[in-house]
C-alpha cells in the first residue's frame, strides 16, 4: 500500500475525471483525486473515454495536480481530436443503482485522498521540528494491565509493572513463603532462611529464576527433588550459604549455577549427569580439591562455557573439561604445573585467569590458543615468559619472578599480514632492571600500555624504573595527563595498582 500512494504523489499528470452528467446540456466535471495512469485504460486517453456508469473518464495531459484534493470545479474543454459526440457516451438514465455506483467512487477516492497532503517525509525522514524531547523519570510509576489478579505473598511485593515477578528479599524471613504459580522469578536473597522444603514450591509451573543468596541454608535442609521438579528453571542462585555438598539432584532446564562461598568439598559422580544446558558452572570460594576430579564431573556437559573454581584447594589443573570452554577461572589455588598440549582440547578458550598459584615453568606453546584474548598469571613464581598468540590483548604477569622479558620468546616471527594484538602488559612488582626492548613494538605494534610499577629488584627496598608506565599513542589530553601523573609519581602509581587490582574479579559477569 505504502508503495502504491507514494506513486500516486509521483504521476502528477494522471486525474480521473468522473462526468456526472444529467439531463442538461452543462457539462461539470469532479477532480476526486490524483490516481496512477495504470489504473485507466489509456495514457492520454482522451479520444478514448473511460466509460463508467453515469460517467465518462478522462485523462488531461495539460493539468498538474495540487497538493489540495478538491472536489474541484471547472469546465471540461472539448479535446480537438475527439472523433466521437458526448451524447454518444453519457449515459442519462441516472437511476438509483448509478447514484450508489457514485456514491462508492466518491468514498473510494475520499480513502486516496487523504494521502495526498500527507508528508511521509515528517514520518521516515528524521525526527519531526517540533518533537517533545524524552526524559526517564525513575520515580514514575509504571501501570500494566494483567490478564488475570496478580497473586502475591504478604510477605514479598509484586510490582504491577512487573508481575511475573515476586520480591521477598531483605525481609528476615526464616522460612519460603507460598508461591503463586505464575510467578517466573523470585528473589528470597538476603534473609534467614535454613530450609527448602518442596511445600512452598507445590503450585509453581513457569518459574524460571530463584535467588537464594545470602542465607544460612544447608544441604541435608533441602527437600529431595525440589528443584528437579521444577523443570522450566534457568538460573539458580545458592551463593553465600552454607552447603556442604553439592544440591542435586537439578532439572535438566538449568542454564546457571552459582554455588560461590559456600562449603562445598565434594563433588557426587552422579550431582552433574544430565545437565546438558549448563553455560555457566560458578564453584569459586568453595573446600574442592583434587579428589573431586576422579569421577571427571565436567567431561559431559557439553554447553559449559564459564567454569568458576578460584579460592579453592586445587593443586592439578581440572581434567577433561569440555571443549565448548570460553572462560576457566583459576585464582588462588595451589597449581603448580600445567600440563603440555593441556589446552589443546580448549581451542575456544577467551579468558584464563590463574593469578595466586605457585607456577614457575610453563612450555613455550601452551598458550598458543587462537582465540585467547586475556591471560592472567599474576602472583605466580614465574621466572620466563612464553609464547604470546596472535589474539591475545591483555596480559598480566605481575609479581612474579621475571628478570628479563625477552621478546624473541614471546614473539619470534614478524607476520605484516597477522599482525599480534596485545595493546597493555602489566609487570610490575618483578626484577626487572630496564625496560622492554623495542624490539617488543615491531612484534606488538598495538600495544598502548606498558605497565612497570615497582620491582623487586632487592630484599630490602622496591625500586622504579625511570619510566614506571609507558604509554603510545597518547593524545595531547592523555600525554598532559601522563606528564601530570608523572610529578605525582608515587601517588599515581598506587592509585593505577588498586584500580587493576578492582577491575579484575575472580567471577565473570
């Protein structure tokens, strides 16, 4: 339709004349409304009429339309070339079936009409001159309309722009309250609650999200198959409890699991089996050590792609994890090797984050990953450096034990066409005793920040280099500020520590 009208603004030149024509030898004509050529049977049909009930149609080569669409009044001029009489095509016997005819005709060019002085232009084209800008007002109260009366706990809240929705945190319950069976999401995080007894949960069918964070819950107070039975759940969130076992068994649905500062030391060979959806797996802060791999609880789940297991008593890397793998955190922990070609069945690795171990030697190639975007061994016992892949942009090797970045390791072929990624380096707090060489710039021609610090050159004192952050590719506003920071060196360099230190977190959100 849109089509249609815009060519009707085009063909200016095509007007349907309808002759209402009567007993009387005064002929008037009626412009209802520009219509396209197509639509009548000749281009220029004026020695060919357009016969219609009561009418005779025409179109006038010599007449451009307005933008106003009448009906118009005026004189219909006798075309030259006309071989025929106007007694020979107007048909005088205006009955009541040709009245009504006349009457449709008009309503049906009322309808293209009213697209006429229409500007689509005001619509498509930009924003209108005279629109009234915009502005959130958080504290406006948004009203919807439920199919059917919202059910709530007295004790949690429902918003009414949000009713699939049940809020019952920071209320000190001690116990679930009963859930409404359309509730999708709810949140009982930061109370007093022990128990899961499957009683609240009798009528729930589309919940999707429970939040249970932040409570004194333990395993042996959770009903059997609570959870199991909830089989449209997606996210679970256990954290900060007081689970000493793992709580399965869980619904094949699930697609987050968060169990983080929890007392968890053990690992059933069956609590995993079955959850095929798992993406995300977050155990950190947890009693695990090696023995919870003998069973290789990870191997099956083939959708993992964010496995959590820093703060806790591992001292082996995991085995058999699942090749889908994106994001493995491994923070303070006890690891001391890593196995070779140990990565090789987690090509699709971006982040690997093991600062807080006790790594001293890693082969050459371990981290050849083709997507591998951040790598963290911090506080580690490094003593070398290693190979860095192609893709890699953020590398943290800081208080280690380095004496000497040689670039060659870490890079030892030059590609114009693959040029390497890595834009920042952090290696404060080593023994370096000079600075990177600029070898480094030809094999990492991105990079932007070379981070220094202080190093630990001696027992006794830290000591800095003469330039204890390198940056490229500064604008004038970042090289002034750069200058500024460099008065303040002390200063700004603690403040730079604590800001790396706060922006990597142990957990992926």
């Amino acid at each position: 339709m849109t089509q249609h009208l815009q060519q009707v603004m085009m063909w200016h030149k095509a007007v349907f004349l309808i002759l209402l024509a009567n007993q009387k030898r005064g002929h008037k004509a009626v412009i209802l409304c520009c219509l396209p050529t197509r639509l009548l049977p000749t281009k220029y049909g004026l020695d060919r009429p357009f016969v219609l009930p009561a009418g005779v149609g025409y179109v006038l080569d010599d007449f451009t339309s307005t933008r106003t669409c009448c009906p118009l009044q005026l004189e219909l001029l006798r075309h030259p070339k006309s071989k025929f009489s106007w007694s020979q095509h107007i048909n005088l016997n205006m009955g009541i079936l040709s009245h009504l005819l006349i009457l449709h005709l008009l309503w049906a060019a009322l309808v293209f009409c009213q697209y006429e002085d229409y500007d689509f232009e005001d619509e498509y084209g930009g924003e209108p001159d005279h629109q009234v800008p915009y502005y959130f007002n958080p504290d406006a109260q948004v009203e919807a309309r439920f199919p059917f009366p919202v059910e709530c706990a007295k004790e949690c809240f429902c918003p009414p722009a949000f009713p699939l929705s049940m809020y019952c945190d920071h209320r000190k319950l001690k116990t679930i309250p009963n859930i409404p069976s359309h509730v999708q999401q709810l949140y009982l995080q930061n109370n007093n609650i022990e128990a899961v007894p499957a009683g609240p949960f009798t009528n729930v069918t589309f919940i999707r999200e429970i939040n249970l964070s932040y409570n004194n819950i333990k395993f042996h107070m959770i009903d059997h198959g609570v959870f199991a039975k909830l089989s449209h759940l997606v996210q679970l969130h256990l954290q900060h409890n007081e689970l000493e076992e793992f709580p399965f068994p869980l619904p094949s649905s699930l697609e987050r699991l968060l169990l983080g500062f929890n007392n968890i030391s053990r690992l059933p060979a069956n609590a995993l089996e079955g959850l095929l959806n798992m993406t995300t797996l977050d155990l950190c802060n947890n009693l695990l050590d090696d023995s919870v791999f003998k069973e290789k609880p990870f191997s099956n789940m083939k959708n993992l792609m964010q496995l959590n297991l820093c703060n806790n008593k591992l001292q082996t890397m995991p085995p058999d994890l699942p090749p889908s793998l994106r994001h493995l955190s491994l923070e303070n922990n006890s690891i001391s090797h890593i196995p070779e070609n140990y990565f090789h069945r987690l090509p699709h690795i971006i982040a690997l984050r093991m600062s807080h171990n006790n790594l001293q030697d890693i082969p050459p190639n371990t981290f050849n990953l083709p997507n591998l975007l951040e790598l963290n061994l911090g506080h580690n016992k490094l003593k070398q450096v290693f190979y860095i892949p192609r893709s890699l942009q953020h590398l943290y090797i800081e208080d280690n034990e380095i004496e000497n970045i040689n670039v060659t390791v870490m890079c030892p072929t030059l590609d114009p066409l693959n040029i390497k990624q890595l834009t920042y380096i952090r290696v404060d707090q080593n023994k370096l005793t000079s600075p990177i060489s600029t070898y480094a710039f030809f094999c990492f021609p991105l990079i932007r920040t070379i981070y220094y610090g202080e190093q630990n050159v001696t027992v006794s004192r830290p000591s800095q280099l003469r330039t204890p952050v390198f940056r490229r590719f500064l604008t004038p506003e970042e090289f002034q500020e750069a200058e500024d920071n460099h008065e303040t060196l002390n200063q700004g360099t603690e403040e730079d520590h604590e800001a790396e230190d706060s922006y990597f977190h142990p957990y992926y959100h």
